[in-house]
C-alpha cells in the first residue's frame, strides 16, 4: 500500500512539473500607429533619441540598434549622418513607478484519502479483545489554504516618430508616422522586456492607421 501511494504521488508532481514546462509566457503589449495617407516606409533613415541628451548614453546606443534593425527590415535604408537622411526617426522609452495590489495565492495538497489507522476493543460475554488495523484510500487533492503576498505591476512604453528631414531642417517638423507601443507586467526594468514591446510595435508594419492592435510576444526571460 505505501509504495502505491508514493507511486501515485509521484506520477501526480511529475504532470504538474511538465505541465508547468509546457507553458510559455509572454508579453503583452498595446499598440496603436498614425501615419499620413501618402506614407511610404522607404528612404534613407537616421535613429536618434527624442531627448537630446540620451543620445550619447549606451543604453539608447543598445536600443538604437534593435530599432534600426527593425527599420531596415521594413523597407528602410539606415544612415548614420542626418544629412544625408531623408527622415529623423526618433525614439523614446520610459517606465512608471508601479502600482502594488495584494494578491491571494491558492496552496494545494491532500484533501483526503490515504493511510488511515484503526484501533478499539470489543466487548462480548466472554471478556474483550483490543484490535488494531489499517486501510488505505485513494487520496483526493485540493485547495487546502492560500498565502497573501504583495504584487507590483508596471507600465513601460515605446514611442517612435518618424519626421520628414527637410521639414526639421526647415524649422516646421511635418511628422509623417506615429507609433506608440504599451505594456504593463511585473517586470521593473525595461531592459528586460524591450526587444518583446519592440517586437509588438513592428508586427504587422506599419499597421492599419489609426487602430489599437494587442500583441502577445513570447518572452525570452529578460526578467
């Protein structure tokens, strides 16, 4: 009997453990594009950062990158002299401080079944007799009690804007494609899950004009 039960209990850890391997998480953004009717991707490009003085930071260089490579893969060609680009593309990011909310976990285990034991005595018209015994039932799992514990939730977003050169050189910016990317998880750094938001802003490029699009981008465990 106890080797069937440790049989059982061990067939019941190992489908939790794949099927906790089987699920994959992801990130969830919302994104929403504008552009002008006439929008073309095609052109020559320069990345730059919306606030002048993250250019000459590394983490706007690593970022930089990613958002060419994207650009690129979308129809433009990458410059690195502005002079010789036909559009600004700049970049912005950012991540809030995080709203926190208490949340009740389920804990599991056994809710019956089992080894039990059994002991009395018998009394008759020729004296009494102690027994003792065992059994054994199927044991039965279930919510046995929960744990509170602290959740915090961020925001981090993604902004693109993509600007006619001449226009900025001209000192009237004509904006010709607007891309805004949002998404709200457990993760505090944006490092960790930038190439997911990144990937949710270019699915589909450009987009359909004016329509909210939701994204889930598996995660590659930056965080």
């Amino acid at each position: 009997m106890r080797n069937m039960k440790i049989w059982i209990t061990a067939v019941m850890i190992l489908t939790l453990l794949s099927g906790c391997a089987a699920v994959q998480t992801t990130v969830s953004t919302k994104t929403t594009t504008f552009y002008i009717p006439e929008y073309k991707n095609s052109g020559t490009i320069v990345v730059v950062a919306a606030e002048a003085a993250v250019n000459s930071s590394l983490e706007f260089a690593h970022y930089k990158k990613q958002f060419e490579q994207k650009l690129a893969a979308n129809g433009y060609t990458i410059v690195n002299n502005p002079t010789e680009a036909q559009y600004i593309g700049f970049v912005a990011y950012g991540i809030d401080n995080g709203k926190s909310s208490i949340v009740s976990t389920p804990i599991f285990g056994q809710t019956g079944g089992g080894t039990t034991s059994s002991s009395g005595t018998v009394y008759s018209s020729k004296g009494s007799a102690t027994y003792s015994g065992t059994s054994y039932t199927m044991p039965t799992y279930g919510v046995v009690g929960s744990a509170m514990s602290s959740q915090s939730e961020y925001t981090r977003a993604i902004a693109l804007d993509i600007v006619d050169a001449q226009s900025f050189k001209n000192g009237n910016p004509k904006k010709v494609y607007e891309a805004r990317a949002k998404s709200t998880g457990s993760c505090s750094v944006i490092a960790g899950v930038f190439e997911e938001i990144l990937e949710a802003m270019f699915k589909d490029f450009p987009g359909i004009n004016g329509k909210v699009r939701n994204a889930e981008v598996p995660s590659k465990g930056g965080c």
